[in-house]
C-alpha cells in the first residue's frame, strides 16, 4: 500500500520539539529531587498517574513508547513494573538505582546504552550529570498496568498531600479536590510483597545491558546492504527473519524485538513492507522515509509509526551516520516483502 498521505502519515511522526511533558505525571511529582522531571507518553496509554497526560498517538502497538527528560540531579522514585519496561539513553548519563531504598546496588548507563530491566523489582533512575538528559522507554503489552511503588515513596508523596486511588489515578488532597468518603485510596505494598520483588544479583543484570558500539551486526539481516547494517538488541528467541536471540532475551516477557539499524552516509534500504508494527526512534543522524511518491525527513530524537503493510524505504541523506532504534511489535518478526 502506498496511499498514506504525507499528512497522514505526519500524524503517525512524533517529533522531538513537538513533545508535550507531564510534570505531574506520579505519585512523587512533589517529592524533593524529584520535582523537575518531564514524562513524555508517546504511544499510549503507558503507566501515567495523572490526567493531564497528553497522549501523542493512541493506536494500539501491542507496547507502549515513553520517554522521561530530567535535568542533573533529578530522581525517579523506586517502582516496579509487571511487564517490561526498556530504556534507550538519547542523551546525558544516568544512574539506575536498585531495590525498595536503593540498597541493592547501581548500574551508571551513558548515551546509546539499551537496558531492559527486569519486572517485578524495585527500581529508579537519576540524571548524573550536567544539563537535561533524554530517556526512550519502551514497556510491554497494550496496557502495561500501573506501577508499584516502594512504600518510602507513598510515605514522602503523603507528606505533600499526594495520594493514589485504588484504580491509580493521582489525587491532591491539599487542593481538597476529592472526598475521602467517596474515594477508595490505594494501600502501600506491604512488607511480605516488597520481600517477594527481590533484586537479581549484578552479574544476571548485567544479561539485560548492552553498551554502546557494543551491538553486532547480522550479515544474514534482509536489511543489511552496503552501508547498511542491522543489530539485535532484544530478541526473547531466533526469528524468522535470521536474528537468533538476544543479546539481552530476558526471563520475563518482552513481546516485541528491538533492533539498531545503521545506515552510512547515503546508503539505501529498498521499498519493502513488514507484518508487524514498527516504530522508528533516531538515536542519532537524519533518516529518509520514502512511500509512493512521498517522503519524511527525520531527525535525532523522532519517533516514527510506520503502519503495518506500508510499503518504504529508508535513505540517510546526511554526511554522518544514521543510528536508528527499530520497535517491532512481535517475539518472532517474519521477513520482510520488497517490492517486486
């Protein structure tokens, strides 16, 4: 198919300057150090609290897109996810901050690094440097729940009259904008439930990490061509599409492969189409997008939908390399079809 209008498929581009923040988007929005972190929620309807969450494209993928921009020092509390939840750092660098009170050690992730970090554990993350800094998230399932927090956090967002209802919506009871009779509060975790999301030791986390310039190409990629290379970065098992597992496969589901695509100055990938959803983010470099006779020009920090089906090929116009994060929306990708 090739009768995407530009404009419809503008509505499908999410463009870094046009990302609209949260500040108030969780339970620890007015907790010191944690005040001045932006949530970005770019393919919905992610794990957002609040209802001032803009929701920049709502279409089901089958996982979510996030982002979180934070400037040096700036904190995101201990919570834990039920399904997976992946960072791709865009820019700055950053401390991950392991167990309910940061007890269980750090793992320091600098700019092209990919991490996917286990579900059902405690975890936060601080901006360690100088300036703002960009995270790219990706979290598993269609509806990724809600978060659990550490009961330290509950007991801090309490003090600044910030509370959670059962359903996870946030509430300010300092703005008297809720009545306690009609409003069912969420509970903090209890002790034998923060005992049961224990902290995999360093070693197994280090299995969920890859570094950057680290990830290796695969020449039997369908992709691959001059000037062009594809990376597995997750992949829970060997697809159908020649990439074996990993390097980070995980021991709880992820439902969707991540790939680095690479393309040199001015190399070409041929129109093809995809079964499966694909969302493109720009780590670095500008990306051609081509359909019939319409294209888009993308650019660091652009995120992309490319609807399922759709026929494009991808060109790097520009005199550096294009580093691209490629989201596919299955466990086993199918080869693609080019174009006859």
């Amino acid at each position: 198919m090739t009768d995407w209008t530009r404009e419809q498929m503008a509505q499908r581009l999410v463009r870094y300057a046009d990302l609209v923040p949260c500040r108030t988007a969780f339970l620890d929005t007015r907790t010191p150090g944690s005040t001045e972190k932006e949530n970005f929620t770019i393919i919905g309807p992610g794990v957002s609290e609040s209802a001032d969450q803009f929701v920049h494209i709502t279409e089901k993928h089958g996982f979510n897109i996030g982002a979180a921009r934070q400037p040096f020092g700036c904190v995101n509390s201990q919570h834990s996810h039920d399904t997976a939840e992946v960072f791709v750092v865009h820019s700055g660098h950053w401390r991950l901050l392991f167990g309910p009170n940061r007890e269980d050690g750090t793992l320091d992730i600098a700019p092209g690094d990919v991490v996917s970090v286990p579900t059902r554990m405690f975890r936060g993350f601080e901006k360690v440097d100088q300036g703002l800094g960009f995270l790219y998230t990706v979290l598993g399932e269609d509806d990724p729940g809600k978060v659990t927090w550490a009961p330290a956090v509950f007991e801090a967002a309490s003090d600044y009259g910030l509370k959670l209802t059962k359903d996870g919506m946030l509430i300010d009871t300092s703005a008297g904008d809720y009545t306690l009779r009609d409003t069912e509060l969420a509970a903090p975790i209890d002790t034998d439930n923060v005992e049961e999301l224990v902290t995999p030791p360093l070693e197994k986390l280090l299995e969920c990490i890859v570094r950057a310039g680290t990830a290796v190409a695969n020449p039997d990629s369908p992709l691959a061509g001059e000037g062009v290379e594809e990376a597995g970065v997750i992949g829970p098992r060997a697809t159908d599409d020649g990439f074996a597992a990993g390097p980070i496969a995980g021991w709880w589901p992820h439902g969707f492969n991540l790939r680095q695509l690479t393309l040199q100055t001015g190399a070409f990938i041929p129109s093809h189409a995809r079964r499966e959803v694909e969302v493109l983010f720009v780590q670095s470099g500008t990306l051609e997008v081509r359909w019939g006779d319409e294209s888009l020009l993308l650019g660091a920090g652009d995120t992309l939908s490319v609807p399922v089906g759709l026929y494009r090929s991808y060109r790097n116009t520009a005199s550096v390399p294009a580093v691209v994060f490629v989201t596919r929306g299955t466990d086993n990708p199918a080869r693609p079809v080019f174009a006859a």
